[in-house]
C-alpha cells in the first residue's frame, strides 16, 4: 500500500468511524480533522510512533473486534492513542510518564465532541486512550483489553519485523545516551515479562508465545550490551 493509498484508506476508515459514532459535523470538517491526526502521525521525528504503527494497531483491531463492545470506540482510541507524543532527554519520563497519554486523550475528548460525537461517547474514548496507560485495562473493559493487545501486538511479530521494531524505538529516542537507554528498556521488557499474560483478550492470547519468545530474546541481547558497557567502566 502506498503513502497516498494508505492516507485515502486511513481517512476512510476515519469517518466511518466518526459517523458510526453519531458525528453530526459536515463531512468535510469531520475528514480536516482526521487529515490533521494523520500529519500528527507522520511527523518526520517519529520513525516506530507513526502511520505504520496506526495502520498495524487498526488492523490489529479489526482482528480482535468480534470481542468489542464498541468496534468503532476502539478505533477512535487507536487513532488518538499515540496522537500527541512528545520527546524527553530524561529516559524515565520518555519510556513511563503518562502526559502524552493525558494529552491525547483530552484531545480525543475535543476533537470528538467538537464533531458532535455525543458526550458520553466521547468520553469513553478518552477513557480508552487513557487505559493505554501501562496497558493495564480494567479487568471487566473487554474493549480496553482489545486497544491494549493491538497496540502490544508488534511484540509478536516475526523476528526480522521486530528487529526492525527495535531500531525505530532506538532511532525515536535517540536523544536518550545508550546506557540510560538499554536499562530503561531492560525495566520495560522485564515488567511485561513478569505479567502472567501480556495479552488479555481471548483471541489476543494467541499471541502470548511469540511475545515472549521476542522480549526473552530481547532480554538478552540488552544484558550482552549492558556486560560490555560495564566491562568498559
């Protein structure tokens, strides 16, 4: 699919999502606003937070979606999830504070109400985008647990695309020095590993062994860069 394909597709998808939602805005207006998101999305400082990723989180959905309560609430929260993101020298607020998630979920509250998606329903995207926080959703939020297992999909991939995966994170915080870096990540991979499921939902559990494999394999590698760096001091 290519860039502009991928963009008629996205914009689409956006306002079936909006309107299915009871957005009472024009058309137009509802398409500027989801236009707007996607130049969000393609910033040229994000190279893992970016189109690709929404597209894979969509489809991720899309997968999952049978187990929603509110298919195109869930989509929303995925087009918002990741749609302010904010860079920070400090490892510990890049990789675990919770403002870009606040902010994108306030901006998902506004940019909906102001298309006329009803206030509850607004809100609850916001919520949603909310849950992303830590990706712990609420033990009964069926549509939280499938947001969550879509956007932590990617640690299932196929190794290459998980290699890949890895030099897109590195390159988006590359501001953050290596050592700082490889331990923050270490914090991050060993947290979800000592999860007892990564993944929540049903059919999202079939995923619970690649993502391991991946994250074990991870593991790994960092502690080898980590021995060497130490070796060094």
């Amino acid at each position: 699919m290519g860039v502009a394909e991928a963009q008629q597709w996205l914009i689409s998808s956006w306002v079936r999502s909006c309107k299915a939602l009871g957005a009472t805005a024009p058309d137009d207006e509802i398409r500027a606003t989801g236009k707007a998101l996607v130049e969000r999305w393609s910033h040229p400082s994000r190279t893992f937070h970016n189109v690709r990723h929404l597209i894979d989180v969509l489809g991720h959905v899309d997968e999952l979606a049978e187990e929603t309560h509110g298919p195109d609430q869930v989509r929303l929260a995925a087009w918002y999830h990741g749609a302010v993101f904010g860079h920070d020298e400090d490892a510990e607020r890049a990789t675990l504070d919770s403002s870009d998630e606040d902010a994108s979920a306030t901006l998902a509250h506004d940019e909906l109400a102001a298309l006329g998606v009803p206030e509850r329903t607004a809100e609850r995207v916001r919520h949603l985008v909310l849950a992303l926080h830590r990706h712990y959703p609420d033990a009964d939020d069926f549509d939280g647990a499938v947001l969550c297992d879509a956007d932590l999909a990617i640690f299932a991939a196929e190794p290459q695309r998980y290699k890949e995966y890895l030099r897109a994170v590195r390159e988006e915080y590359s501001a953050i020095p290596w050592p700082v870096f490889l331990r923050a990540r270490r914090a991050i991979v060993s947290k979800f590993l000592a999860r007892q499921a990564i993944f929540t939902s049903p059919l999202g559990s079939a995923w619970e062994e690649s993502a391991r494999q991946n994250l074990a394999a991870e593991i790994q590698r960092i502690d080898k860069e980590i021995a060497k760096l130490d070796a060094q001091t």
